[in-house]
C-alpha cells in the first residue's frame, strides 16, 4: 500500500487541508482517498451508496449512528450503510504526518445484482464468519484476503489500462461476496433490501437513472410511474431512501457529472451541468459544493489524472 499512496501523493492535488478529497471513479464505485494534515473536530461525512472505509495512515476517532465512540488505526475498516452521517475527529493530524483513510463506494444496484447471482443460503448464510467485530460498532478488524482485495481494487483505480473497467467489475463483485459473507452484510443490504422490497420505489429508481438527462423529471412524472399520488409517493420514497427524491435525483446527477468531468477535462462547467440534466450553472454548483463539500472546479483539480 506504501508505493500506491506514494503514487497518489505525486499526482493528487491539495484544496483543502481537513479531509482533502481524491476521487477515482468507476462505473459501479467510486474510490474516494482522504487527508487530514492538521488538528480538528466533528467533520462529517455523509455518501449516497453503502461504503467501507479503511484507514492508511494516523488515527481518527468515530462517532456513528447509535454507536459508542471509537479509535480509528489502520489497518482496520469499517462499513457504513448509505446516507449515513459519519462525524470524525482528528486528534493527531499533522502537515509532515496527515491522517489518510480511503472511503470505497459501491451501487447499491450493483449489490443487488451480486446478491441476486448467489444463492444467498448456500453461499452466504452458511459461510464461516471471518471478521472481528466490535459489536458496539461495527467495526471491522483486520481480514487479510479483504484487506489485500481492497488494495487491489485501489491499485487498479488509480491505473489507467484498457481492462480496468472490466477487472474493477469483477472485483467489487468479489468484494460484495465476502462482505455478505460477514455480519456487515446487514450494514449493505439494509438499503437494498427496503429499495427493492417495494417494486414500485425500484421502478422508479430504474426510471431515474435511464432519465438522469431529462429536465422534465418532475415528482408529479416519477409518481405516476410508481402509481401512487404526488404526497404518498413523496413520503415512502424518503422513508425508503431516507432523503428526498429531489435529493436523490440531484444526487444522482452529480456522480454522472463527476462522471463527465473525469472524462472531458476540456470541457467548461456550464456545458457539464447542462449535460448532467441542470437547467443553469449556479443551480448545478450549488447542489455539488452541497454534495461535495466543494465545487465542480475544485473537484476538477483533485481528481487524477
């Protein structure tokens, strides 16, 4: 892990100095590596699919949902389902010794189809368990083959090959395997479980994102679709989903134009959020400084090359 991070601090640029953010994108997950290089406290952060954080360098303390606060090393990870805020502290950052942890997200529509491959009785119930837990947090202690599956699936974002969409693929699959085969398969299937439960909410899910472009995707559109009234469609997509389908629609905008940003980098902004589905620019900064934590130009020169 040494020479990859060696290699991300040669090419990665800093914006910020608590939780500078690195993004490496993939069509199913997104890799994202943060850095703190000085003191701080209570930072949060939030993410629209399931993720498993793993520390590199330095320490963090966690304070998660209905958990007791926890110390953070490396070589440790912990998963935390989508949409859930995580706040951190950072009681030894320093410029010369900033804390490191890398935050691996992965589609909830992409876990679904690896759940639906299985037969989750055979292959995943009845698998020995291999991870320890803290059950007061599940947090994840040191499983050799996840660790240096991670480390892979790493290596390969920040590799630019022609097989890298396809050996990511089959990684983040293998990856969702032996998280399902843990006690964290309850961390990433909570959220899919309640999407696609419901048909109607994971129809509507589907029409978002074969739509993503379309300006007219209006609530009183995606209710029909669901065949529910505009207030009852409204309440059980948060209920489901836990944000808004606003939210959620814009969400899902702004990974598509992290997306584009990735691959056109001659491209202006305005062009970006035009083609990303928002109808005027400062509408489309506003929602990704909110999403982010920064704004699309900002975004476009942390991002590797």
């Amino acid at each position: 892990m040494n020479s990859l991070l060696n290699f991300h601090r040669n090419n990665r640029k800093l914006t910020t100095l608590v939780e500078n953010k690195t993004t490496y994108a993939a069509e199913y997950a997104e890799l994202n590596i943060y850095e703190t290089h000085t003191i701080a406290e209570k930072v949060s952060l939030k993410f629209n699919f399931p993720i498993i954080a793993s520390m590199l360098t330095g320490k963090k303390v966690m304070h998660l949902k209905n958990h007791e606060s926890f110390d953070f090393f490396p070589g440790e990870s912990v998963v935390v389902p989508m949409n859930e805020e995580m706040v951190i502290d950072f009681p030894l950052a320093t410029e010369r010794s900033p804390t490191q942890c890398l935050a691996l997200g992965i589609d909830a529509i992409k876990i679904s189809e690896v759940v639906q491959k299985f037969n989750q009785h055979v292959a995943i119930e009845n698998e020995n368990n291999n991870w320890n837990i803290d059950n007061t947090a599940s947090h994840l202690i040191n499983n050799s083959a996840v660790n240096h599956l991670v480390e892979r699936i790493t290596s390969t974002f920040m590799k630019n090959n022609k097989s890298k969409d396809v050996l990511l693929d089959l990684m983040i699959q293998e990856l969702v395997v032996r998280l399902l085969q843990t006690k964290a398969k309850s961390l990433i299937m909570n959220d899919v479980d309640q999407i696609f439960n419901d048909t109607r909410i994971g129809t509507v899910i589907k029409y978002i994102k074969d739509n993503l472009t379309n300006k007219d995707l209006s609530i009183e559109l995606l209710a029909k679709t669901a065949c529910m009234s505009t207030s009852h469609f409204h309440k059980q997509f948060k209920n489901t989903l836990g944000i808004s389908p606003i939210d959620y629609i814009n969400s899902e905008k702004i990974k598509f134009s992290k997306k584009l940003i990735k691959e056109n980098e001659d491209c202006r902004m305005s062009e970006i959020a035009l083609n990303s589905g928002f109808n005027n620019s400062s509408y489309f900064n506003r929602q990704f400084k909110k999403m982010e934590l920064m704004t699309p130009q900002q975004f476009k020169k942390s991002i590797s090359s």
